[in-house]
C-alpha cells in the first residue's frame, strides 16, 4: 500500500506536468500568430510593391499615349519623312486623276485625317473600297440634311397654319391621324368577310377555257384576275366570287400557285374549285354574260347568279363562251353598251375587273350611264369631238390590250 506522502508527491508531480503542458501550448500558439504575422506582412509589402509598379508602368503608358494623341492629322502629316511625302503627292495626283475620270467614285473633298488612312492602305483596290465607303457616307449625310431641312420646313408651316387659325378665331384639325397600307387591307378584308356573312350576290369566274387559250393568253388572264380580285375588294358592295371549272394541274394554277405560296389561306376570298357550277347551283338562277348574247340585260336581279366567261382570244375573237352557254340550256345576256354608248371600233369584249366593276356600281345605283363609265374610252366614239374620248380621261384600263369575254 502505498503511504500519504507518496500519494500527495504523486498529485503534486501531476500538477506540475499539466501546467507545463498548458504553458507549452501556449508558447507555440504564440510563436505561431508571430510567424503569420510576419508573413502576412511581407505579403503585403511585397503587394503594395507590385501595385506601385504596374501603377507607375501604367502612367507611364498613358502619358505617352496622351503625347501621341496630342498630335493631330495635320501635325502628323508634317513630320512625314521625304519617302513618304512623295507616296502622299502620288496618291494625291491618283485621287485627283480619279475625281476627273470617275467623280462619282471618290469624295469631294479629303480631309487630313482621310489622307492618313489613305497613306497607310497598301493596294489600289483597298483605296478604292475606302473611297467608296466615304461617297456613300457623303450621300447618307446629305440625305439626312435634306431630310432634317425638310422637317424643319414643315414643322414652321404647321405652326405658321396654327397661329394663323388661332388669330382667326378658327379651330383647325390638329388631330390627323394616318392611315397605313395595313389598315386599308384590313377594311378591304373586312368587306370581303361581310360580304360572305350576309350572303351577297354571287359572282361566277368559269375557268374552264384554259385548253382554247395559249401560254400567253393564259398569263394574261391570270393578271387579270388579280385585277378582278383586287377590284372586287374596292367596290361599294363585293361579291362573293367563285371560280369552276379549274385545271388543278394546268397552267393558270400552276402561276397562283407561286403568287399564293407565302399568302395566309384564311385572307384569301374567293372560293377555287375543279366543279362546274351546273353542279353547285340551280340552272335556272344562273345567267351567262356573253357579247355574243342577243338579249340584253336590263337590270341587275339580285336573285340571279351571274357568269362571266374566264377567257382571253387574242388571235381570233371566237363565240365559245355563247356556245357553251347556248349547249348547256343556260340564259344568257349581253351589256347593253350600243344603247348608251357610241362604240369606235374593236369588239365589243371588256376585261374581267371592267366587267365586275360594271356590274358592282350597277347593282348599288341601278344606272347604266354610271355603270357604263368604267368602259375604257379609248374604245368610243365622242360625238361632241368627232374624235375619241378626252385623252386625260382614260383609265389605267391601257395595260389591257387583249379581250377577255
């Protein structure tokens, strides 16, 4: 056993030992903050160093860049060394040879800065893309000159009009909205979709001549039924136009197709189909238009559909369109044109967007005199003259110079 010295020689050594530990720790946490210390000093002095350098480095870059751009085009052509003076002169006498040759080539006038750029571009071809590039420049600022001049010039006779009305007493329209192209189609689409919803008079396009006609006689009957549709939009009162009898795989759909290929189907108002109209409507509604009609048409009778012959004879004027009406049992009727109007010469055949013009104004007004005015007057007889109608009164109906039944 052991004794109570023993025992309180032992508890004293353990103190003792773990005091020693504590201090030792100590002393290497001390010794290890001082070295980080350290460290970290030199860390930073060694950073405060390279951040002075590249500071003073980059001063030293900016001001000698600064002296650079103090010098001007003109200051830096005059320190131009004797070799260079000549390559300057050369190209001088080349832009002045070029100004008398091609003056819509090279710029009216070079500038100090131009002739540095110029000086430094090594081919003919790249002084000549440099020129060009200048001229167009040239051209856009002038445009935008003329076109700030312009405004300006407006906007004084906008305000001189106000002030004049306001003097007056007078309230002027300073509201004038403006109507874009896209507005106009939207209304003329408008028309055409009303006209489907409230069952307007139908109008019948028979296509189905494409095998009397040639290539030629076929392209003109397709830009007369862009005309026809075009019109169609524009009367007071559309129709409901439907084309039978077409050749899906002929000539005439072959050129709507590539003029339809981008258009959107749901904006497009004419129905297209292969059938013939015996088919679709009652024989005793329709009524065939033909020249070669000897009944002629008084009257426009909503009840009727009408029928208008899709064909263009430019060799020789031949009565298909009769013939096939007269084959088929269907009625038929002519314009009544030798009672209002004194017929010069040609047949009497009009064009597709003649004829639904002539018969869109005589189904609103019932007057054939107004009707009859969309008649192109190169083709009469003015009595009054002794000569062809009034020259200036002709309407575009000139690009027409085929028939069409």
């Amino acid at each position: 056993m052991l004794t109570r010295a023993v025992l309180q020689r032992m508890r004293v050594l353990t103190q003792h030992n773990s005091v020693v530990a504590h201090i030792g720790r100590s002393l290497y946490n001390l010794e290890l903050t001082s070295a980080h210390r350290q460290l970290k000093g030199q860390c930073c002095y060694s950073s405060s160093v390279g951040v002075q350098h590249v500071a003073g480095h980059y001063k030293n870059e900016k001001n000698k860049d600064e002296n650079e751009r103090c010098l001007t085009a003109t200051e830096q052509l005059q320190q131009l060394d004797e070799q260079e003076l000549k390559k300057l002169k050369v190209l001088k006498l080349e832009y002045e040879v070029m100004q008398m040759r091609q003056p819509e080539a090279v710029p009216e006038s070079m500038t100090d800065d131009q002739w540095l750029e110029i000086l430094g571009k090594k081919s003919v071809l790249g002084r000549k893309k440099q020129y060009s590039f200048w001229v167009r420049k040239e051209k856009y600022q002038k445009a935008e000159e003329e076109r700030k001049r312009a405004r300006s010039e407006y906007v004084k006779e906008r305000l001189a009009i106000i002030e004049e009305s306001e003097r007056n007493n007078e309230v002027g329209n300073r509201f004038l909205p403006r109507v874009s192209d896209t507005h106009m189609d939207r209304f003329y689409l408008s028309k055409l979709a009303n006209a489907l919803l409230h069952q307007n008079p139908t109008l019948i396009l028979d296509m189905g001549y494409e095998d009397s006609m040639s290539k030629r006689e076929i392209t003109n009957l397709h830009e007369q039924f862009w005309f026809l549709y075009g019109q169609n939009k524009r009367i007071k009162l559309p129709f409901n136009l439907v084309a039978c009898s077409v050749n899906p795989f002929g000539e005439f759909m072959e050129r709507f197709k590539k003029v339809t290929r981008n258009m959107n189907p749901d904006t497009f108002y004419c129905e297209m189909t292969e059938k013939s109209y015996l088919d679709l409507y009652p024989q005793d509604k329709l009524v065939y238009l033909t020249p070669d009609s000897r009944k002629v048409l008084s009257y426009f009778d909503p009840d009727d559909i009408y029928i208008i012959g899709g064909l263009v004879d430019i060799s020789q004027i031949k009565p298909l369109s009769f013939t096939k009406a007269k084959k088929q049992g269907i009625r038929m009727a002519s314009l009544p044109l030798d009672e209002y109007l004194s017929w010069q010469k040609g047949s009497k055949t009009l064009t597709l967007d003649q004829m639904i013009n002539i018969l869109g104004e005589l189904m609103v007004s019932g007057d054939w005199k107004k009707a009859l005015q969309h008649v192109p007057q190169r083709k009469l007889f003015n009595p009054l003259c002794g000569d062809q109608g009034n020259p200036s009164e002709k309407a575009d109906d000139d690009r027409y110079r085929d028939k069409a039944v």
